[in-house]
C-alpha cells in the first residue's frame, strides 16, 4: 500500500510547521519500516499523475495534522474514493489520533480491508 502525505515546503511565519502537519509522526512511522507500506509526499506530481494517484485503490491519505483541519488533498482524495486518514472529524474520513500507535493500527486495518 502507498501512503501518500502531505510535505509542506518552507515556513509560514514562525510556526513549527513539520509538527503542525505531523511530518514528526510520518517520519517517525516511515523509521518503523512497516512491512507492506510505502510512504509518498504529494508534490511534483502533474495533474493527470495526481489523478492516477487518487484513482489508485491501493493507496490511501494519511493527514496527522495538529492543526490544520481540512485541505485540498483530502477533498481531492475524497472526490476520487480513496480512503483517507485524519486527525479531524470530517464525513467520510478514517479518523485517528495524532499518535504513532493509533496511526498504525489504522493503517494495518485498512491495509487488510483493501
């Protein structure tokens, strides 16, 4: 399964912007090797291979934001049916908890649905 995730560039006005968008867990759950799972940032990607990316069943949205409640990928992922994994409440999402061991039983589970 490919996860893909959202990798902000740059810094938006002093805020600790990996740890606001939960780059720190995505890191930390690519450093735990998850058999089976492969991690993509979102970007560089053209609009057709966007396309191609959200159309693929086998891939899901991983989006541990602390704060940052809802954003264009996960309408996108959404309009195209993949499953998507958040921190915030919004219709149609796998909701999860901003911790690696609830992000990762997630995972697992929706891993062995697909």
């Amino acid at each position: 399964m490919k996860i893909l995730y959202y990798s902000p560039k740059g810094n938006h006005s002093g805020v600790d912007v990996p740890r606001l968008y939960g780059m720190d867990l995505i890191w930390d759950l690519i450093c735990l090797s998850m058999p089976g799972f492969k991690f993509a940032p979102l970007g560089g990607y053209s609009k057709v291979e966007m396309r191609d990316l959200y159309q693929d069943m086998n891939n899901c949205l991983l989006r541990p934001t602390r704060h940052d409640g809802y954003s264009f990928s996960v309408q996108e992922a959404l309009y195209y049916g993949l499953p998507v994994l958040h921190t915030h409440p919004i219709p149609g999402v796998i909701l999860i908890k901003p911790e690696i061991k609830d992000i990762e039983e997630k995972l697992c589970n929706l891993q062995s649905e697909l």
